[in-house]
C-alpha cells in the first residue's frame, strides 16, 4: 500500500542578496499543489513600516485566519519583518497569526539582506515557521561564472537563445564580476533580467550575441567603497574617478570623506613607519593589522611620498569644509562631484 505523502506546510522564510530569487521562489511556493491541493492562492503582499504596524498586525491576523468557503486561500508575502522585532506583543500577534492560520492559506516572510549575512536577520521568525514545518532558506546572488549560468537558465525559461559570451557580457555589464564584499547585489538579478526582456524584443528567437549585449545593456555595475580607496591609495585616476561616479549615486559624500580620510592617515602612518626601517611584516605587529591589510597598505604606501600624502590630506580639509559648506562654500550635486574630481587629479594621481 502506498502511503500517501505528507502536505508540506505553507510557511516559508525567505531571505539574503538576490531579491529576483526570492520573489520567485515565493511564486514556486504559490505554485506548489504540495503546499496548496485546492489550488493556486491569491497573492496578496504586505509591507510593514514603524508607522503601520499596528494596523498591518491586524490585517495579516485577520487575511491569515479567515477560511475561504469558494475558491482558494491566500498566500501572505510579507516584507519588513524587522519592524515586528521591536516589541514583544506584535512578535507574540505573528506568531499567533501563523499558529491560527486557516487551511488554504500560507504566509511567506522576505527579507532581502545585505551581501555576506550567515543567518537570517530575524531568528525567532524563522526559527517560528522552521517549527512549524516551514521551509527556512537564503538566497545568494549568483557572481562571476554562476551568474553567467544563471542567466542563461533565465533565457532558456523565456525561450531565449544566448550565443556564445553573450551570458558572460551581460554579467559583467550588471557588476556580476566585481569581488569587493562590500557591494549591494540585491537589484542585480532584477536588473539582469530586465534587460534580458529587453534584448528579446530586438531578437526575437533568434540567438542574442555579444554585439547586441554591448549595444544595448548600459553597464550598472555597483560601486563598492572598499575598491575606491583601493583605487585612491594604489594612485589610480581612472579606476578612482569610475568608482566614484558610481558610489556618488548612492552614498553621501560625509561618508567618502571619513574612508578617503581613514586611508590616506594610515598611508601616511605606514609610509612613516616604512621610512623608519620597518617591514610590511612587522606592521602586523605595531600597527595591530591583518598581514594582507599590512601588505595592502604597504604596497598603496610606496607610491606616495611624505609630502604628497601630507597634501592629500590636506585637500580633503579643504574638500570637508565645501561638503558641509564652511564659509558660504557649499554647492550643489555637480559641484560636489567636480570637487571630488579635482582633489583626485591634483592630489591622487597629477600625472595621470
């Protein structure tokens, strides 16, 4: 006799980098007869802020307990968890909601998180729904390589044909080969996709080529902090004033400043230090550094002398006082930008 198997439960915590794979994992989830025998429920979304809570607490309990006499269920995609964490009693109404949910229905929790998370920002919520029977799970957007393999399964889903380095091309075009840690990938497979509809309705079925990637897909590649300093300490114009354009969009300036000051401080301690007879090695030492930081810095130092790094910081003085507009010196966006470009070619790199 064949034991039936048994329904998996329609609970699920989503969570990490890729924010087109959990939308779609969350739809998989709507889709699965395993989880919904009656059929496909409605979708329904909630986004919970400080200013709602209360109110949105109240609907989910409500949409979550509430059988359906005709039809299917609902299906509950929940975003901003975290705001529920604050207080005791709207993390008690969640799980109570969750416990006293009707059959037919299901409640999916996303959290789309920074890159490099070990483990899901609200542990009692998914600790909740794994005890429930629930699927816990992260989702890490794909790089280098894996997004290329990536991104040809998502043609072939749409029908697409992908001629030789076209996946390649578009992954770089979208940041998928940037290695800094620090870079924020959660638009990334969204915006893969995006262009990958885009290039569907220049082909049509026929194979989409490199020369149509580069034609048509402007590069969104993420700007990283970690690879501008980089790129400032190692004297590199170019690679400098790129990552800048891109960091500009999303970060203030207040924050460059403080990293563009950290660094050249400790390229000058190091370049100090190194003049004074010590070793890249022994900075691990006196300067309580990891030996690849010590060697980053070091490395970063000898391009610079003494008195260049001392008016490099100097500059950054003066570009502080602009940022925050010290004697009537403030200016718009494109100003700040300028500003930025010129402290970089007079100070990082006046050669080129």
């Amino acid at each position: 006799m064949t034991v039936p198997s048994r329904p998996r439960a329609p609970l699920a915590y989503l969570w990490g980098d890729d924010g087109y794979g959990l939308e779609a994992a969350a739809e998989t989830i709507r889709r699965d007869p395993g989880r919904f025998p009656e059929g496909e429920p409605e979708r329904w979304r909630l986004r919970v802020d400080a200013a709602n809570a209360p109110a949105s607490l109240g609907e989910l309990r409500e949409r979550l307990g509430t059988g359906s006499m005709f039809g299917t269920g609902v299906l509950a995609v929940l975003t901003g968890a975290g705001v529920l964490a604050r207080r005791n009693e709207d993390k008690a109404a969640v799980l109570e909601a969750i416990a006293l949910m009707a059959p037919g229905n299901g409640l999916v929790v996303i959290e789309e998180t920074e890159s490099g998370k070990k483990a899901p920002p609200q542990a009692w919520l998914a600790d909740a729904i794994s005890a429930g029977g629930g699927e816990v799970r992260a989702f890490a957007a794909p790089r280098e390589g894996a997004l290329a393999a990536w991104l040809e399964a998502r043609a072939r889903e749409r029908g697409l044909a992908l001629g030789p380095g076209a996946a390649k091309e578009l992954a770089t075009r979208v940041g998928g080969f940037v290695r800094e840690g620090d870079v924020d990938r959660r638009q990334q497979g969204r915006i893969a996709v995006n262009e990958l509809e885009k290039l569907s309705l220049l082909r049509g079925t026929d194979p989409i080529t490199v020369a149509d990637v580069q034609a048509l897909v402007a590069e969104a590649v993420p700007g990283s902090v970690w690879a501008f300093v980089d790129a400032v300490g190692l004297r590199q114009r170019r690679r400098a004033i790129d990552g800048l354009e891109r960091l500009l969009e999303t970060t203030p300036e207040p924050v460059l400043l403080s990293v563009l000051h950290r660094r050249i401080r400790e390229l000058l301690e190091v370049a100090d230090r190194l003049a004074s007879g010590e070793t890249p090695g022994s900075l691990v030492r006196s300067m309580k550094l990891q030996p690849f930081r010590a060697e980053t810095l070091s490395r970063q130092a000898q391009t610079w002398s003494l008195d260049e790094l001392e008016a490099a910081l100097a500059g950054l003085l003066d570009l502080d006082a602009s940022v925050k507009g010290v004697g009537g010196r403030g200016s718009g966006p494109s100003g700040m930008r300028l500003a930025f470009d010129l402290w970089i070619v007079e100070r990082v790199a006046p050669q080129g």
